[in-house]
C-alpha cells in the first residue's frame, strides 16, 4: 500500500523513519526519504526548536536550584541571628561557613559564571552522602533533599525519604550515639547532573 507522506508533519515524518522497514516497503521508503529531503529546512527548524525548547526547561531548573542556594544562605543567616545568644563559638563558625558558601554557591550559579562553578560542585557535592558511625555523624543538606537510606543498626527506618527542611550538620561527634547508617541524596545528584548540563550545552 502506498502511504502518502506529503500530508505527515515534520514530527510523523522523522517516527515514520524510524519504524519503517525498508526492505518489506521499499517504494514507501523512498518517498519517505523523498519527502523528508524535499523538507531538510522544515526538519532543521522542527530540531532547532526542539533544542530550544530542552534549554529552557535546563535554564529554568538552573535557575530554581540557584534560588535554592540563595535560599539556603538567608534561612542559614536568618537562624543565626535568631539563636545567637545560645550557640557556642564553633556553632557561630559553622553557621558561618554554611551562609558564605551557599550564597556563593547561588550568586555564580544565578549569574551563570562557569569558571567558578566549582564552588557551586562542592557545596552541593557535601550533600551527596550522609553517614553516621558510632558517635561520628555527618549530614550537610540546604533545604532537604531525597534520601535513599541504608541502616545496619536501627530496627526501623526508611530506606527512601523526602524531606524539605532547613537542617543537616557538619561532622559532629557524641559519645550518646549508636549510629550505623550510609545516606545518598538524589536531589543533589540531580543538582550535579543539571550543573554539568548545563556546562556542555553551554560549550557546544
């Protein structure tokens, strides 16, 4: 059976392509690959916009996970303020730290200064993996994350977790714990993933 291509769109014409079977229609592929030859501009602009189209949405994220960042900083700087009078000096440092290196993180990320973004890999790198062994505990994380959770020590917990609040601690050790635990943040997997994107499509 003859199939008239000149009524497919550009997107029908390019499924059509992959699943044809040139052999059992030869005369069908033909004028498929005809057709498509007789529209290389229309399909040119159809890829271009599709490319278009998948930037966006990488800028947009981009965007979100530097707002992120930022966010992280202010809340940080926020509860500094807020329990001062409590905190001892090692706490003021740490919080300290954490506020500086988000708010750099979010400004070279926001203003897209790729020879910086190492700053950006390595504040979200600290949230990639979590642990806890015996005393030893370490989590750093901004505004939450989602955790994929391994416990050898406690009975009961969740393996996959979301969570969306402020928290997280730099190492800390106390002697009243018990902990046995590996942690993996996917969304600053995600994070590093939209980064590194970003970065090659950037340099294409």
């Amino acid at each position: 059976m003859k199939v008239n291509y000149s009524n497919y769109d550009v997107k029908s014409l390019l499924e059509a392509l992959e699943n044809i079977d040139a052999e059992a229609y030869p005369e069908n592929y033909k004028n498929l690959t005809n057709e498509i030859a007789a529209r290389k501009h229309e399909i040119q602009e159809y890829y271009a916009q599709k490319a278009s189209a998948k930037k966006s949405r990488l800028n947009r994220l981009f965007t979100l996970i530097s707002i992120n960042q930022l966010l992280v900083g202010l809340i940080a700087l926020v509860m500094l303020v807020l329990s001062n009078a409590g905190m001892t000096a090692l706490d003021i440092v740490t919080s300290c730290f954490v506020i500086l290196l988000n708010v750099l993180s979010g400004v070279v990320l926001y203003k897209r200064l790729s020879r910086y973004y190492l700053l950006p890999y390595f504040n979200i790198g600290l949230q990639v993996f979590a642990f806890g062994l015996g005393g030893v505990y370490f989590n750093y994380y901004g505004l939450g994350g989602i955790f994929l959770t391994l416990d050898w020590v406690s009975e009961t917990y969740n393996w996959l977790l979301a969570s969306f609040t402020l928290g997280g601690s730099l190492l800390e050790y106390s002697s009243q714990n018990n902990l046995g635990f590996i942690q993996i943040d996917l969304l600053a997997l995600l994070y590093i993933w939209v980064i590194r994107k970003s970065l090659s499509e950037a340099s294409s």
